[in-house]
C-alpha cells in the first residue's frame, strides 16, 4: 500500500476501523446476522475516512504554499522550486 505523506495517523486508524466493519459486513452477509445496521456503520466509516482525507490534504496544501511564501519572501529559489515540482511533479 502507498503511503501518501498528507494522510494523519488518525485518517490511517480510521480507515483500518472502516477495514474491520467491511470484514464484519462480509461475514453478516454470510451469517445471516443484522446487515443493515452494519451497512449504515460502514456507509459512516466511509464518509467520517473521505471527510478526514480531504480535510488532512486541503491542511497540507496550505502548508506547503506557507513554506513556498516563505521561501519566495526570503529568495530560496531552490526551495520555492523545490516545493512547487513537489505538489506538481513538474519543473516550471
């Protein structure tokens, strides 16, 4: 598994949480036990994981656009430069 570098340690326990209900919802499905409610505590997981992503990368973006200000305001062009091929993957 890619370990993206803007994903918190809380978004990865929360997705080994999500993990562990779909495993719970699988043998449901096989059990006969009460699906639905292990549907609707999966289909929460989903969005608490998906809302705390988004959140962890919108929070190191504007990190990483500090860091680029600061660079540029204190002229080390190779750390602006260095930056920007990081959050592009391309030199400018």
């Amino acid at each position: 598994m890619k370990k993206e570098r803007w994903i918190t340690d809380n978004t990865w326990n929360a997705t080994d949480e999500r993990k562990a209900v779909k495993k719970m919802k699988l043998q449901a499905k096989f059990m006969g036990r009460d699906l639905e409610t292990i549907k609707v505590k999966y289909k929460e997981k989903v969005k608490e994981v998906n809302k705390r992503c988004k959140a962890d990368k919108q929070q190191w973006f504007d990190n990483k656009a500090k860091e680029a200000e600061n660079a540029a305001n204190t002229g080390n062009s190779k750390r602006l430069f260095g930056i920007v091929k990081e959050l592009t993957g391309h030199r400018i």
